[in-house]
C-alpha cells in the first residue's frame, strides 16, 4: 500500500512539475494502481516466450497506455504525457527492483 501511495505522489509530482495541471490524490492513485496491474500483467505473459526482452515490451506498452490515459483523464498534450509517463515507469520499475533486492531472501 506505501509503494502504491507512492507512486501516487510522484505522479501528482510529474504532473505538477511538467504540466502545472492539478490532479487528486485519488485520481492518481487510481491511475498508479491500473498502472501497475497492467504492468505486472503485461510482464508475466510476456517473460514466458520471450525473457527479458518480454518484460522490456511490457514497460514500452505501459508506458504508451499511461501516457494515453493521462492525456485523456488530465487534459495534458501527448508529448509531455509522455514524458510524465515515461518518468512514472522509470521510478516505479526503479522502486519494484529496489524492494524486490532488499526483501528477497533466499
């Protein structure tokens, strides 16, 4: 729930930052959480027949899918939804390979 209240908060910090567009809490949580289903979903398929080029496509399809419904739910032009969504993957696949590193313990 904190990495999702997080990814939340660096959305509203992107969106904030580039676009200077207000969004709510509830609403980037929203899109934060879709996001990350859609990403995780995207990833499992994808990693089976085609390894780590699979999980590279995922993040490309996300990113693509994000930066779509940012546009449409925020009002914001494609290309600087873009670069909100691209910033948004980098920090949440960033944070996901970071706690899967610090409690995966074998």
């Amino acid at each position: 729930m904190l990495l999702l209240a997080l990814d939340a908060f660096v959305l509203m910090v992107l969106l904030k930052t580039i676009t200077d567009e207000e969004v709510e809490f509830w609403t980037a949580v929203l899109i934060a959480l879709g996001t990350s289903i859609g990403t995780s979903v995207l990833a499992t398929v994808l990693v089976e027949p085609m390894g780590l080029l699979g999980v590279v496509l995922a993040l490309l399809i996300s990113t693509i899918i994000l930066a779509i419904a940012v546009s449409r739910l925020c009002g914001v032009e494609i290309k600087r939804a873009i670069a909100i969504a691209g910033g948004f993957m980098l920090f949440h696949v960033g944070l996901q390979v970071g706690m899967y590193l610090i409690f995966d313990r074998d």
